[in-house]
C-alpha cells in the first residue's frame, strides 16, 4: 500500500538535490514527480491541483527557522523543508481523525451505505465484533434484500461474531429497520447496525430508499464502506451519498491488497468527513483506526513507528520480546528466540508491510530486494529451523563445531547441505552484526541506549552492513521526540551520581 | 541522613523515565527480528533459486496473434444501450470531448484533454501513448480538431482490436474458470454469463467454488435457480478442488457442456489464496486435459489503476484469457478497458453495464469507442 506514493516522494526529494534554496522554478519538477504518483495512485484530479498549489505555497511561503526551540542551530535543507511542507499537507489533507462513534441513542444506530462489493457485509461484522468487544449488545440487520443470499451471508457473519441478526423475508428495507428499533428495545440491544444493499449513487430509486432508512430511523452514525482501490469515481460516488445522506464518515476496505490509497485522500478532502476504521483482511478482528500522521509518514517513506508499536502492543509479549533484546545485543540470539520473537511478530502481517512501517528501513525499501520480503521463503527459512533440533536452535555453535549436524538438517527439511550452511552462516554473520550494535553502546545500559537511539530518529542507521537511509525531517509528528543525551553527558551523569555514592559512604562513617 | 533523601528523591524523578523506556527496549527485539529475518531469507534467496515469473505478455500476445475477425458494424443497439448506461457520465465524458475538441489546439487543450482521460481512470502510460500520434500530429501542423478527434478514436480503436477477441463458447464441453478479488461481482456474472448460455440451448452447470465466503453457494445457487443451471456445492469451508473435481464428474456424468467455475474472492496480493488457483486448474486440467478453456478475470469498472495490478498479478498466478469490466454503469467511465488492453493486451470479453441478466454484454471496441468519444 502507498508505494506508488513514496515512489513519487522520493523523487521528488531527488529532484531537489543540491539546491540552496526553493524558488518556483525549482520546485516544478518537484512538484511534477509527486503529481504522477498521486495520479498514479488514483487521488483525484481536483484533489491534487489543490494539494500540490498548498504545498507549493507552503514551501515557498514559509520562513526556514534556522534556530531550533532550544536557541540551537538546526540545519534544515530545502529538500528537507518542501518533504515537511508535504507531510504537513498530507496530514491535513486526511485529518483530523475521528473514530469515535455515536453510541448514545436507546437504541444507538450505525447503518451502513456504499456500492456494490465495496464490503459492507463484511465491515458489519468487524464493527460487531468490535462493539461487542466494547460491551456493546449489537443487532444486526439485514436491509439488502436484493443481492441473492444476501441475507444469508449476513446470518453466517452474525453467527461467527455471536451477533444476533434481524431479518423478515420480503419485507421492505425501510419498514424493516423501522421494526428493528422495536425489535432491539425488545430483546435488549443497545446497538443497531443496518447492513443495507449496495447501490450505485445514480441509481435514484435506491439511493431514495437509503434516503428513507435514514429519516425512519434517524441513526446516530451512518457510515460510507468504500473500496480502497476505488478509482477516479470516488469523489463524485462519495459526494453524492455525502449529499444525499450527509454520512457522518467513512470506512476504507480491502487495504491489504496492494491499494495506492488515493481514495483515502480524495474523499476526506472532497467531504470533509473522517475515516472511521480502515478494513484489512476477511477475518472479522481486522478493523483498525485511522492515523493520518502514521499513513503520512509511511505515504513520504519515514515508516510508522508508533502504528507498528501499536501492534506490537497487541501481539508481542513485552517481557519476551525484551529479552531477547538483551541476548540479541550481547550475541547470545539463539534460533530458538529467533523463532519464537518471529512467530509473534508475524502475526501483525507480511514482512514486506512490516517492514515499510520500520522508519529508516522503509526510506530504502527499494534496495532490499523484493524476494528478500517474500513470506514464502521466510516460511522455508523457517522450515529448515525446524529440523534443527532443540539443543541446536538454543546453541546454534553446535552447527557450527560439529558440521556433521548441517547434513542431517539438510536431510530433514528436503534442501541442500549448501543452502543450511548458508542460513547458518548468515545468521552468524546476523548475529555478530547484532552484537556489535550492542558493543557499540555499551553493554549495561544498552537497552536504554537503544531507546535514544531509535528516538532520535535514527533508526537504525548506525547498524552496520544496512547502509545508510534518508533523514528524518523535523516534522511535529506523533514520534515521541525526546531530547537525547550524547554519550558524553550520559557518562558525566554516571560519574557525577557515582561520585555522590562515594560522598555518602564517606559520609556514613 | 539528608544526603539519603537527595538520592531517593533523584530516584523518583529518573523512575518514571525508566518506564518509559520500556517499551522501546521490547520493541528492539522485534524490530532486531524482521531485520534478522529479511537478512536470512536473502541468505536462502542468495543461493540462486530464483524462480522466474511467468512473462505476461508471451501468454497473452501469443492469442493476439490469431486473426482477429474485423469486427462488423456495431450493433446500433448495442452502442445506443451502452451509452445510455454509461449515460450520465459518460455523456459528460463526450461533451467534455466536444468542447476541447471545438477549441483552439494548444498546450492547454493537450493538458486538458490528458486530463479527461485520466480522469476517466484510463492511467498515465495509457494515457500518454493515446495522446502520443496527436500530439505528433498537432506538431506538424494539423490545425483542424475535428481532424484530431478522428485520430483520437482511430488510435483508441485500433488499441482496444489489437488485443481483441470476442468470447467464443466451445460447441462442446466448455469450462470456464472465473476469478477476481473480493466484491468484484464474480458470482453475478456466472449467472448472467449461465442465464444468456442456457437460453440459447446449452446444459449449463455452475461450480460453487467459493467455499470461503458466508453464503456465496446460496447466492450461486439462487443464480441457478433463476437461469435454469445446475449447481454443485460443498458446505462452508469445503476445498474448493473437491468442488471443481465433483463438479466435472457430475458435468461428464449428467451430460452438462458447459461448466462454470465460481471462485473465492482473493486480494491478488495474497500469496497462498493465489497459489490456490493454481491447485484448482490442476484439478482441472486432470480431468479435462485442455481445460479451463476460458480463465476470466473480473474487474469492477470503477476501481482505479489497481485494476492494472489485478489483472498483471492473477495472470501470473492462472493465465487469463480474458477479462470481465463489471459497473460500467455506475458514473465509472471504464478508462482502465484502454489500460488492460495498452499495458497488458489482454482483451476485454465481457462488460457488465446493469443490474438486468442481459446486461452483461459482449464486448465491441467499435460500440465502446463510440460511446467513449
């Protein structure tokens, strides 16, 4: 997802090498790089003239401070200035995110509009399981009678979700929500999700019956499902069921194909209505809130660090995971941690979408050769762990003083004595790189070390055999930025403390 | 005494801090993670097992070689419905034509006019290489627009027939395997494809080989009900091979000479889900030697350049032969046909312009390029 976008950015940020400083002129080809991904990428035409003559503005427009907050000098680059115009830009264009539902009405209603196949069915049910999770007591109603089994496919969502769901067969929509309110005044649901038909938006009889749900049941929430792959014909789509039914925000599906997100962009901008959720995956946990900062800084190739320790959050066990930290810096990372750290971190999704979300990593996304993110071959890297045994993967020398084992690993995962050998060495090599990063800080404090370290921004661009990545620029987003001590002021804070120690002692006596 | 309550208090204030940084210091070891595993599989990549990607254009020009029968005159119905479909927009569309078209030629009408195809999602490099042989000829002094607006459907024409070829269903037994992503419109297009099939004589049976989705056999089966098919189906859950095995069994047993192969929707980026694919035409091809005879990808018409990203990446994992523009009534203007056909020559056989069973068409390059300009 963005990719096509970073692409744009990055060029654009090498169409300025070298200049001291932004005029017209020299911004246009700037300017022309980022226009073709954001067509590229399906953002609408209008949007864009608009976009690029904003940040076209703002980066002439504003004065570069040359002085920092704190009276120090800070150097900023054109190519640095015109990427925080974009971000800012880009921010602004998604922002400001609001995922809060209403929920107050007795009971609360969410009724879902949008085309055909853009994935109501399925966001119903996400958004079931969540309320649910909530302590909300959700019911659904099934308000497409026309698609065949439409119905059906709402039944079996309720039936996973543990949702009940309310349906009349050959009763009209309109009438059908009206009875739902009873219906969950009744049984005791607090929350009424209306699952209505697909339709597209000059389609005037059924865009009038959408119209009519709405004055019958007057919902708290109601919310557009559209397809993120959506192309050109969002912002008219969106415009119109936003003037027919002022919808109160939106939803983005299917965001874990390969989408280019353009409609994202286009119909916050055309609307002015908030994404609610973004829709990832059939698996009906896989709702997810919107972060404009964290999609802007992915979107200009600065990763989304606090979006991927959002998820950390969710699937790392935090005192594993420090660990193993600790053993990777000192050298002592076995396979078995390897595994283990792996197998969690894996569930957040594809390494390749991983990986993009690493600030510093995604900068450079393009010289990591793409088979290298391939899940597969991760799986069979996987594999021949697998057939290591387990006093191999917790002291991986053992491969390595007693060669005799590689065959036999070999032999169990089906590949070649060469191809161990090679995982094996490279994770040796890994292993020794890890450590020297380790070194590098200074062993008793590293794990706090290497907190400054990634706060700075800096990632880990001092990590050798990674090559360099790009700068971050200043930009006020949410990455936590605290001011980092240097090495030097750390050390005199050990000896000043060290020295009061000594004081006391001698105090005591 | 009073030294020991300086320190404990420097403590409380430095405490907090060291909370903070907790979580980085786990965050470490899973970032530590990704990295290590990215340098792994380059070792296991590094041993030169490269595979190669099944080169598209080598499938799909292959076909394109096979004389293209020059098609006749559009059907006037044809060209008449499909701009009424495509009506409001797409009239705009030609009334935006009409208006650049009626200018002056310079640069702003070129950027314009790149412009309004880009709009209609027709793409960058579709785009440009429609304006190319304009520009080219604006350059050497062709001052008449009218003139230009013939090149522009000349050239737009002579893109969509090169790449042309209608569906053409086999006399005997024909299977025909449809995919596409998730709300594409698959499943209604087997059974408008089933209802115009068994209306003009042939034993149609459906395969409900989306066992993935929640009630997608209901709905296949409901198609069936309404178009005269028959249907094989598994429960929820079911391998979609077991679906397609039974279903070309119960086809040889029951006399059926066309089989049409439903599909769980899948996000083309989804490795395994695509690799499935290929699973289901070797359950195929095991029974009908030179099956699926057709493989029809289905795009929804108002997706954007994803479309292009769709049809490169399914025609890698299951050759197509052939492509379904679905929603091409909505206010969607379908540039992305020209893109499928500039980009990928793949030919566009089938559009889906309403919600009635026979509004699904054959497609005709003559009729679409009419109602486009």
């Amino acid at each position: 997802m963005f990719d096509v976008l970073s692409k744009g950015f990055k060029s654009a940020r090498l169409a300025l090498t070298g200049k001291t400083e932004l005029t017209e002129a020299n911004l246009a080809p700037a300017l022309r790089e980022v226009r073709t991904s954001l067509i590229q990428a399906d953002v609408e035409l209008g949007v864009i003239k608009r976009f690029l003559a904003r940040v076209q503005e703002r980066s002439l427009g504003d004065i570069v401070p040359l002085k920092g907050p704190t009276g120090q000098k800070v150097k900023v680059t054109p190519q640095d200035w015109f990427i925080k115009a974009c971000y800012d830009e880009l921010v602004e264009l998604m922002g400001p995110v609001d995922a809060s539902l209403g929920l107050d009405g007795q009971p609360a209603v969410i009724m879902m509009v949008g085309l055909q196949g853009s994935g109501k069915t399925t966001t119903t049910g996400k958004l079931a399981k969540r309320l649910l999770a909530e302590g909300r007591k959700p019911l659904l109603v099934a308000a497409d009678i026309y698609r065949p089994a439409a119905v059906d496919q709402l039944r079996t969502v309720g039936r996973k979700v543990g949702v009940p769901v309310f349906s009349i067969k050959g009763m009209k929509p309109v009438q059908l929500s009206k009875l739902a309110m009873t219906q969950a005044r009744n049984v005791g649901r607090d929350v009424v999700i209306i699952d209505t038909a697909g339709r597209l938006a000059i389609d005037d009889s059924l865009m009038q019956e959408v119209v009519e749900i709405k004055s019958a049941v007057q919902p708290d929430n109601i919310l557009f499902v559209v397809d993120a792959m959506i192309g050109q014909d969002a912002v008219r789509t969106a415009a119109e069921f936003d003037r027919r039914l002022d919808f109160t925000g939106f939803v983005l599906t299917k965001l874990d194909g390969d989408a280019r997100g353009g409609a994202a962009l286009s119909i916050k901008e055309v609307t002015g209505k908030p994404v609610k959720f973004l829709g990832r995956g059939e698996a009906l946990d896989q709702l997810e809130e919107f972060r404009p900062e964290g999609l802007a800084q992915r979107i200009l190739g600065f990763g989304d660090i606090v979006g991927l320790m959002q998820d950390f959050e969710k699937h790392v066990d935090h005192a594993e995971a420090e660990k193993s930290t600790e053993k990777m810096l000192q050298g002592r990372f076995t396979y078995a941690d390897f595994v283990k750290q792996l197998t969690m971190v894996r569930k957040m999704g594809p390494l390749k979408e991983l990986m993009a979300r690493m600030p510093g990593i995604s900068g450079m996304m393009d010289m990591i050769p793409q088979e290298a993110l391939d899940d597969a071959e991760l799986d069979r890297t996987m594999a021949i762990i697998g057939s290591m045994t387990n006093q191999e993967r917790a002291e991986p020398d053992l491969l390595s003083n007693q060669p005799g084992r590689l065959r036999r690993v070999a032999q169990g995962c089906g590949r070649t004595i060469d191809d161990v050998r090679a995982l094996h060495n490279r994770f040796l090599q890994a292993r020794q790189m890890m450590k020297g990063f380790g070194d590098l800080m200074g062993n008793p404090t590293a794990l706090a070390q290497a907190q400054r370290m990634m706060q700075g921004g800096g990632g880990f661009g001092g990590m050798p055999g990674m090559g360099g990545m790009p700068g971050f620029p200043p930009m006020g987003g949410d990455a936590p930025a605290r001011p980092s001590l240097t090495r030097d002021e750390k050390l005199a804070k050990r000896k000043a403390r060290k020295a009061k120690k000594k004081a006391r002692k001698k105090n005591r006596r | 005494m009073e030294d020991e309550q300086t320190v404990q208090t420097s403590m409380e204030v430095e405490s907090p801090a060291a909370d903070q940084e907790l979580p980085v210091a786990w965050l470490g070891g899973g970032l530590g993670v990704l990295v290590l595993a990215v340098v792994l599989v380059v070792a296991a990549r590094g041993r030169g097992r490269a595979q190669s990607a099944a080169p598209l254009l080598e499938q799909t020009e292959a076909p394109s070689g096979v004389d293209v029968e020059a098609p006749g005159p559009p059907t006037a119905g044809l060209a008449g419905r499909l701009r009424e479909a495509l009506g409001r927009s797409r009239g705009a569309l030609q009334a935006r034509f009409d208006e650049l078209f009626g200018r002056a030629i310079d640069d702003s009408m070129f950027e314009e006019l790149e412009e309004t195809l880009l709009a209609a999602d027709a793409g960058l490099p579709t785009t440009e290489r429609i304006l190319a042989p304009l520009r080219e000829q604006a350059r050497q002094g062709e001052a008449d627009p009218s003139v230009l607006r013939g090149e522009l459907r000349r050239t737009i024409l002579q893109l969509l027939e090169s790449s042309h070829r209608p569906l053409e269903p086999r006399p005997d037994l024909w299977v025909v395997l449809v995919v596409g992503v998730n709300g594409s419109g698959k499943t209604t297009t087997i059974g408008k494809l089933a209802a115009r099939l068994v209306s003009e004589g042939r034993r149609v049976l459906l395969a409900a080989g989306d066992t993935y989705r929640a009630a997608a056999a209901e709905q296949l089966e409901v198609w069936a009900e309404r178009s005269g098919a028959d249907i094989v189906r598994h429960n929820e859950g079911a391998d979609p091979g077991a679906v397609v095995y039974d279903a070309l069994e119960a086809a040889a047993a029951r006399g059926h000479d066309v089989v049409i192969i439903d599909t769980a929707g899948r996000l083309q980026t989804r490795k395994p889900l695509m690799d499935q694919l290929s699973k289901v035409r070797r359950v195929i091809s095991k029974k009908v030697p030179d099956g699926p005879h057709e493989t029809l990808l289905v795009v929804d018409g108002t997706m954007g350049q994803n479309a292009m990203s769709q049809a490169r990446q399914f025609n890698e994992a299951t050759p197509l032969t052939g492509v379904v523009v679905t929603k091409l009534d909505g206010t969607a203007k379908g540039g992305m046909v020209l893109g499928l056909a500039a980009e990928l020559a793949l030919p566009v056989k089938l559009i889906g312009i309403g919600e009635q069973v026979d509004d699904l068409r054959d497609f005709e390059p003559a009729a679409f390029v009419e109602a486009l300009c």
